[in-house]
C-alpha cells in the first residue's frame, strides 16, 4: 500500500452498516434533557460526515430531512463511488459524498458553516496526526451552537481484549479469500489453552469471530486501531471549542434503570471526585460510547425541557418485534416497569397522543405526583413502550424521499447485505438484527408482524 493510507486498511471497504444512533431527532431529545438546546431538525440545516465510507446513515437522513443540505466525506474512491450510486439511485438531490482526506478539508473552507456534524468511529482508528487533523476541520466548518456526534471504541469493553488485537497484528496474513484465518486461529487456539481464566475475552471474541474481513480490518487488524477513554477525547475536541453534553441516545443519561444500587453508590462518588464518566464505562461495561459535544448551545432550564418533552408526540409500542428502534437497552435494564402499568401507559399515548397526555394520565388514574409520572413515562420511553414520532407535516415531507431510498436498500439487499432501512416517522434508520426478519425484506421469508409494524413506521412494501 502506499502512503496515502497513513497507516488506515484501504485494502477493503468497512462494512456498509447503518446506525440508528445518529439522528437529529433523537439528538435534540437528548441534548434538551442534559439541559441544552441545539439547532432546530424541523428548520433548513446542514449535516457533516466525516470519515462516511459508503455513506449509508447521511444518505438515509438525507431522505428523512429533505430541509437538511447533507455532506459526506472519505478519502477512499472505492465507497465514495458506491456512496454517488446510491444517491443516484434514489434521486435524493440534498446530499453530496466527496473524496477528500482530514488534512486537505483543514485547508479549505467551506461553502457554509455546518449544523450538525459525526464521526462514527473514526477516532478510534486513526493516527494522532489524523485525530489533530479532524479537530482542526471541527474548529473551522462548525458554526457556532453546533452539535457533534463523536461514536468510538471505550477503553473499558476494549482493554480486555488488547490481547486479541496484538495477535491480529504480529500474526502473517493468509491467503486473500482467507486473510484472517490465522490470526482467527491463533486466538482460538489461545482461548481454548486459556480455560475459564479470560471470561471477558472469551465473551468479545464470541461477537466477532464471525464478522467479515472488512470488519475485522478495521477493529482488530489496523495498527491504530484502540480503545479510548472518554476525558482524553473531550480533552482532543476542546481544541475545537467543543464541550461535552451527554450521550446521544436518551436511555444512556439514565443510570438507575440498569445498575445496581451498590454501583450506584461508586458511581456518585466518583461523580463527586471527578472521574465519572471513566465509572459510567466501566460500570456498564460499554464497549461503544455514541456521545454528542456542542458548540457554544444555548442553556435549557428545567421548565423548558419539561416542556418539550410534554410536547413530544409518542405512540404505543413493544419489544415484541425486534428491531433497533430503541438501541437494544431492553435487555440490559434492571428495571422493568409491571405488565399492567405498561399496558396502561400505551393506552394512555394511544388516547392522548403526547408525553405530557401521559403523564397526566398518571397522575390522575394511578395518583403518581408529577415528578414519578415523568421517571414512569421516561422510563417507559426508553423501554420500548413508547415510541417518539414526529409531526404529520415532518411525515409528510420525508415520505417520498424515504420510499424511494427503501426500495433501493430492499433491492440491494435482495443480493447480499441489508444495511437497514429509515423511517420518515420517527427520523431515524433502522436495523435489523433477526435472520427471520432480513429473510422476510429479501423476499426469502415470511413476517407479518415485522410488516405491520414497519407500516406504523411509515415503510410500504408491494
């Protein structure tokens, strides 16, 4: 390989993944509740990828933000030609995907200071240099109050399994069908002369070992690839005048729903002491953080975000049909609320419509003081009870947008990999994570009930 890579695996293309995290829906969500206001989804905007690969998240929001102007740039030619087919494919004329590195953006300028930014694990695997770089990009094309997703591999789910990424390193390659396959072995072979003594490891391994050569080159064969804690990052971004806010997904603010009390007792004081995000990774066990930092947003007061948060348009939902609507923190929680009152409240939103409807439904049939019914309704929102929608008129805008990159995604996936699809509804991508369900959108199998709710969330078929 040449230098152009610096270092980075150009020899494959990262997989064409889609990821419900990123959404300035969801964002405004979680930035209100940390006590912040951002930039306005519902307005005219403009959206930064850096580091897009193919794109795939930036082209689905894209459809499902016909107001947002939508920029994605990677240095790699292979994934910005197949980015330009898709974009083409869908005739979405608000997003561009560009081929240009860290370092030539950092000398120019562009067109229009962005809204709205992401980096989707790009930190993780790259150079200082290049993390030095993408500040510098940050500092200069944000406007001021913007707000900035940076996901990344934590050092707490990884530190374990460093071992893992040595042995992908120092191990000679095979051949090209089979690249990995020592390195595979290798750590097999360890694992299995290891017994009960590396539980952690044993557990990461068994959610990769089956992943593709794409996949692996990125997380375990680059040589830059590692895990970082949480104040090293913000240290690096406040170089751009970026200030931490808070996790990108509403469920990750809350500690109480999926900790135990002792852990909750570590984890105060180590809020009083100072190093309290370093006890939320390592208390959770987070292997992926998906944070957002602003630029200089507005401060929310409590009233306010109460507010919007009653404003907020909900819909009866459940679990019972897997998809990434809600991040997966169903099975993570320690907190469940009771069958019944879960019952009650999607009643409650299919009566009234909102959060606050809710909320006051609480309060009145059950006697919850208002500070309870909000815990309750969060904590039924985040559960997958609830389900955040958008207005008819957002609906109505993406609609068309969104049918015509579905087909798209669905026709692709007829062939090989479903990257997700995107719902005008709720302004976020979805993923699938049963084979029953991507046999059923490739047209290989049978789910009604996957049918009928992707209906609520806006997407036809036939």
């Amino acid at each position: 390989m040449s230098e152009w890579n610096r270092g980075y695996p150009t020899d494959s293309v990262y997989i064409d993944a889609i990821q419900p995290a990123i959404s300035p829906w969801r964002w405004q969500q979680a930035l209100r509740f940390a006590g912040r206001d951002g930039p306005d989804p519902t307005a005219p905007f403009r959206f930064l990828e850096l580091g897009c690969g193919t794109a795939t998240t930036l082209i689905a929001l894209a459809a499902a933000y016909p107001q947002g102007r939508f920029s994605g740039y990677d240095f790699m030619p292979e994934p910005v030609h197949m980015a330009r087919e898709i974009i083409t494919q869908a005739g979405l004329p608000n997003v561009a995907v560009i081929e240009a590195s860290f370092d030539e953006m950092a000398a120019a300028a562009p067109e229009a200071p962005y809204d709205y930014a992401f980096a989707h694990g790009v930190w993780s695997w790259v150079p200082e240099a290049v993390r030095a770089e993408l500040v510098s990009v940050l500092g200069r094309w944000l406007a001021p109050g913007a707000l900035v997703y940076m996901g990344y591999n934590t050092a707490a789910g990884w530190s374990a399994s460093e071992p893992i990424r040595q042995i992908f390193r120092l191990t000679p390659q095979g051949p090209p069908h089979d690249r990995f396959g020592p390195a595979r072995a290798a750590v097999t072979a360890w694992l299995e002369r290891s017994g009960d003594r590396q539980p952690m490891v044993r557990n990461h391994w068994a959610t990769m070992r089956d992943s593709s050569d794409g996949f692996i080159a990125h997380e375990l064969g680059n040589p830059h690839g590692t895990g970082l804690w949480m104040e090293d990052v913000a240290a690096a971004l406040d170089g751009a005048k970026l200030r931490y806010a808070g996790p990108s997904v509403l469920a990750e603010h809350l500690d109480a729903p999926f900790l135990a009390e002792e852990d909750m007792a570590l984890l105060r004081h180590a809020d009083a002491d100072g190093w309290v995000e370093t006890a939320r990774d390592l208390l959770h066990g987070r292997y992926f953080r998906k944070d957002l930092y602003h630029r200089g947003a507005p401060a929310m007061g409590f009233a306010a975000m109460m507010g919007a948060m009653r404003a907020l348009r909900v819909i009866p939902w459940d679990m019972e049909v897997r998809m990434a609507t809600h991040m997966g923190v169903w099975r993570r929680q320690r907190q469940h609320l009771p069958d019944d009152l879960a019952d009650r409240i999607r009643g409650l939103a299919s009566e009234g419509g909102s959060f606050g409807a809710v909320m006051e439904g609480l309060e009145a049939e059950v006697g919850m003081p208002e500070a309870q019914a909000f815990q309750i309704a969060l904590l039924a929102l985040i559960s997958g009870h609830l389900l955040d929608i958008r207005s008819d008129t957002e609906i109505a805008a993406a609609q068309a947008g969104c049918d015509r990159l579905n087909a798209v995604l669905l026709e692709r996936g007829r062939y090989g990999q479903l990257a997700g699809l995107v719902s005008p509804v709720t302004g976020t991508c979805l993923q699938f994570p049963e084979d029953t369900h991507r046999e059923a959108l490739a047209g290989r199998g049978n789910a009604p009930a996957l049918f009928e709710r992707l209906e609520r969330l806006g997407i036809a078929f036939g």
